[in-house]
C-alpha cells in the first residue's frame, strides 16, 4: 500500500516492522541507532522495546524469540563493540537454524571507510556468520530491505540476517508515495511425491529403520505428523542435538536423543540400523560424535534418505541414498499420508530401543550430597508439562537432557551451537513471549556468570522466573578434557565465584543455596511461591563431573591408557 507522506528512515524502518508483525524487540541503546529508539516510542504500544544489559544477550533473547515463534526475532545495537558483543547470537541462530534479525547503527554515510569511530564492515564481518548481511544507504529502499531480510531469515533453512544502518540514513527525509511491501512468511518446500514413494520403499525392505529427527523450521504439526507415521509404522525415532522436544518423549517412538556423549544404548542401536530416515538435521559434529557414528560419505552398512531444506548441505558431508531437498515438515506431513508397512520386520527390535531409553531415565548415584539426576526428576514433576526449560553449554545439561523429559515442542530452548551464556537471556524472552506460562532457566556456575547480569533485565519488567545455578566451582566441562587428555594437570578451570544468592538478592530477587538432596523440594516450593523471580543455588561436588563419570574415575583411566602407550 503506498502513503504519501514524509518521514524519516527509523520511522519508515519501524513502520516495517509493524507491517511485518513484530510485537518485541530486543536493544542495548546507542547513540548511532537513536533516531530507532525515537520512532519506537512512537509506536510502544505496538512494538515492545525491551532494554537489556549487555548486547551478547540481547541477541541471545532475539534468538530464543526466534525459536518460540518461527518469526525472526528482532536484535538493535550500536556499531563497534555493540555489534561485536551480539555477533555471539548471530552465530547461534545460523548454527541453530533459527530466524533473526541484527540491526546495527553504523557511522554516516558521509564517515564511511574512515575508520570512524567504532566503524566495521559489518557486511563483511557478519558474512560467514549470517544468511545474508547488508548495508541500507538509502532510506527510501528500506521496505525492501526489510521484506528480503524476514523472507531471506525464514525462507529454506532459517538463519539470521544482519543489517546496518547508516547513522545518517535513518535521519534522512523521506517524501512522496512510499509503499511498506507485504508481510513476509515462510515458504516452506515439498518433496516429490516420486521421493515420498522411494523413501516408503526403502523403508519396506528395512529390518531395522531408525528415524532422526532435527533442524530448523520444525512445527508441532510436525510432531503430530512424526508421531502418527512412526507410529504406524513401529519406526523408532532420535533426535539430534537439543531437540528432545519436537516430539513427545512419553510416546513409545521416541527412543532417545543424539546429544553429547549420547546414551551407549542408543549408540548401539544406531550401529545395528540398516537404513535411516534422517528429516531435518544436518548431520552435523555434535550429533554425530566428531563424525564416528556415521562415517562420512557414505555410513557402512546403512541405507540413508535425508531430508534438509537446503541444497548446498545435500551431498555436502555425507551422499545419501535418497536425498530430498524439502522441509521436514513437509515431508513428514506426505509420508504420514501413507499408506503403514503391513507387519513391519523390524517392531521387536523397535520395542527395545524403547526400552533403553526408558532405563536411561533412572538417575544413578552420583558423588556428593546433591544428586543432579534426582534434582532434575523433583523439579520435572513440579512443573507443568508446558513449562520452558532454558540452559546454555556444560556438563551440567548432560543430567537436564537425560532426565527431563519433553511433552510439547518449544519447550526448551537451548543452543545447538554449544555457546554458553544462553539460558538466563533465553528465559527473560520466553516469559516475556508466554508470560502465561512456567519459566526454568538452568545454568552452570561458569555458563551464568557470561549473562547473569540479565537478571536485571528480568527485575526491570517484573519476570517471575526461577533461575538454577549448578555450581561445582570449575568450567567442568573443559576440565573433563583436560582430565581426559591432560590427567592430574589442571590448568585454567578453576573457579573463583560470587556468592550468588546475594548476588541474586541484590536484584530483588528471591533467592536459596541449598546443599543437599532433600533440600531442593522446599526450596523450589518457596521459590515458585515468591512474589518475585527466584535463584537457586545448587552446590555440587566436582567429583560428580558428568552423568557417567567421576573426575577420579576419568582420571584413573587416562592415566592408565597413557601408561600403556608411552
């Protein structure tokens, strides 16, 4: 629709937004980007401007945004040090697959290639990191800036765009007849229906089929759709990396997850399935253990259709047997419309891999007075099954994904990219997004203190959310390698730390250090009960390193594979 009137590059920029449905957005003020900051008053009962404390999780809460409601989320900070300090968040989205928008003030047009100051290209900085990263030097292009950026951000594999904004763009006068464009959305690709038959086939001469399920784009459809096609058809189904909850957990499908140091159970089973119907993931490290549970290019021993939005990651690693280059949830959708296998061969050993993973679920002993398994089984029995659980990088997500188990898809919300620091911004943009709703944020010792200082931003906009701080006082998971190839040798793990239930109070919120077991319940109780966010302190042993080893175990061990090799 066009309008004849004049107006100002933020003002036409922030009227795009609107027309692109963005309700909230996520900034650390700067001088370079202000006349953003002046459009938005005008339009606050639209948009939410939510003020964080540090960039880095800002952009984290922009992704989290991005994940809950598969639009971009929105990220504004200033050039130089602001853009920096985000570039963190714009490297999770485009390793998590997730639709996010940075705006970055820049210097004046009139400045460019001075190395003014706090000046970068970020055209060329953001470009290995981001789907597509620009600069707008002329205001009068902004509404098609802004629709290519939210179709480039959702469109195939979703990712993160970036784009700068000349700090004397956005001042600039715009007049005559403008028109705002349309509203973006996504476009999601279908598989040929050829490819849904080949795929079926494939599966009918299966004796053990394994479905692993990922990636980007996903829907709850999807899940519904998932469900009812291995259901059908007594498929097994994992996930990669922290997507435990695209499915539900409880239905008899659902047999594991490829995380970090996955269940030897599920390994095992991977190692005896003859085909694999992967929808979704790329098939990245982390999913497949540094590439040792499937060898690339071709994994010995197994049929491989894989399904992934985006062609250049086709063929790129490992050459399927069917490749499919469609959404996953498409293809999903088509391949729950068809017709079941009659009498599968493969629905006792389907039964067995459920079976494992119902015996992972049991928490084992661990050193110390507080058991984290058990912790975790008390505070998923507390909450609801819609709860959103956020957590960044650690050992200490080993015990959530094991014993958490997850009935509705965004419930969780946790980095793929493995960056730590995510769970304190994600929880204050879930709250915020579904303020309806119950809000767990968990995070190690070392993993908070990289945006505890969010916790401000939680008070400011009176967030009730009950934040865990895991403290072992070490980077654990870094030790747990230094352990593994460095024994008896630490070196820059230790932690000194605050004591964080002050710290937390000095926030105005509740907060706890509990020390044992039998002490979490009533302080969760307490915690859920204050009228206002709440922090508990959890203090673990460092002998309770991972949920299957001891640090004196790993220890022991290493030092006697060394002892045989030298």
């Amino acid at each position: 629709m066009g309008e004849r009137m004049a107006r100002t590059g933020a003002q036409l920029l922030v009227d795009c937004l609107a027309l692109q449905a963005v309700d909230r957005v996520f900034c650390v003020p700067g001088e370079s980007y202000i006349a953003v900051l002046d459009a938005l008053h005008d339009k606050r009962d639209e948009i939410e401007l939510i003020v964080c404390r540090q960039e880095g999780g800002a952009a984290n809460m922009a992704d989290a945004h991005g994940k809950l409601t598969g639009r971009p989320g929105i990220c504004f900070v200033t050039r130089g040090p602001g853009a920096t300090n985000a570039s963190i968040g714009v490297h999770t989205a485009f390793q998590d697959s997730t639709p996010m928008i940075l705006f970055i003030g820049q210097v004046g047009r009139d400045f460019a290639d001075r190395e003014g100051f706090q000046e970068v290209d970020f055209r060329a900085m953001f470009a290995p990191l981001a789907k597509w990263a620009a600069q707008i030097d002329d205001p009068a292009r902004i509404p098609e800036y802004l629709h290519r950026a939210f179709q480039t951000a959702m469109a195939g594999r979703p990712g993160p765009v970036v784009l700068s904004l000349p700090e004397d763009m956005l001042s600039a006068v715009v007049e005559g007849e403008i028109d705002l464009g349309r509203r973006a959305d996504p476009l999601p690709a279908a598989p040929r229906s050829d490819q849904v038959a080949d795929a079926m086939a494939m599966l009918a001469k299966a004796q053990r089929p394994m479905v692993i399920a990922g990636g980007g784009g996903w829907t709850t459809q999807a899940g519904r759709d998932l469900v009812a096609f291995a259901g059908r058809n007594h498929v097994p189904v994992a996930v990669s990396l922290r997507c435990q909850d695209y499915l539900p957990n409880a239905d008899t499908c659902f047999v594991g997850h490829f995380g970090i140091g996955a269940e030897p159970s599920l390994v095992r089973r991977l190692a005896e399935a003859d085909l694999l119907l992967v929808l979704g993931p790329r098939l990245g490290e982390m999913t497949t253990a540094g590439y040792t549970l499937l060898a690339p290019p071709r994994p010995a021993g197994k049929t491989l259709v894989h399904v992934h939005p985006d062609p250049d990651e086709l063929g790129r690693v490992y050459q399927a047997d069917l490749p499919i280059n469609a959404a996953a949830s498409t293809t999903i959708a088509a391949l729950a419309a068809q017709a079941p296998i009659a009498a599968p061969a493969w629905a006792e050993w389907a039964r067995a891999c459920r079976a494992d993973y119902e015996a992972s679920l049991v928490p084992t002993a661990q050193p110390g007075q507080v058991n984290l398994g058990e912790v975790i089984v008390q505070l998923r029995e507390a909450f609801p099954d819609d709860t959103i659980i956020c957590s960044g990088a650690g050992n200490y997500t080993g015990w959530l994904h094991r014993h958490w188990p997850f009935s509705t898809y965004r419930t969780q919300l946790a980095p793929s990219s493995g960056a730590m620091g995510y769970g304190v911004p994600a929880a204050v943009a879930a709250k915020l997004a579904f303020p309806e709703r119950e809000v767990v944020s968990i995070a190690g010792d070392g993993c908070f203190m990289m945006n505890g200082q969010e916790l401000a931003t939680a008070a400011q906009y009176g967030l009730k959310i009950v934040f865990i701080v895991v403290n072992n006082g070490m980077y654990g998971t870094i030790r747990m390698h230094q352990e593994r190839h460095y024994p008896a040798r630490e070196s820059g793990t230790a932690l000194t730390n605050p004591d964080f239930v002050t710290l937390a109070q000095a926030y105005g919120l509740h907060a706890e250090r509990v020390e044992a077991t039998g002490d979490f319940d009533a302080a969760l109780q307490r915690a859920r009960s204050a009228g206002t966010g709440a922090l508990i302190e959890l203090v673990t042993d460092p002998e309770a390193l991972s949920v299957r080893s001891t640090l004196s175990k790993l220890r022991s061990s290493s030092l006697e594979r060394l002892a045989r090799t030298a």
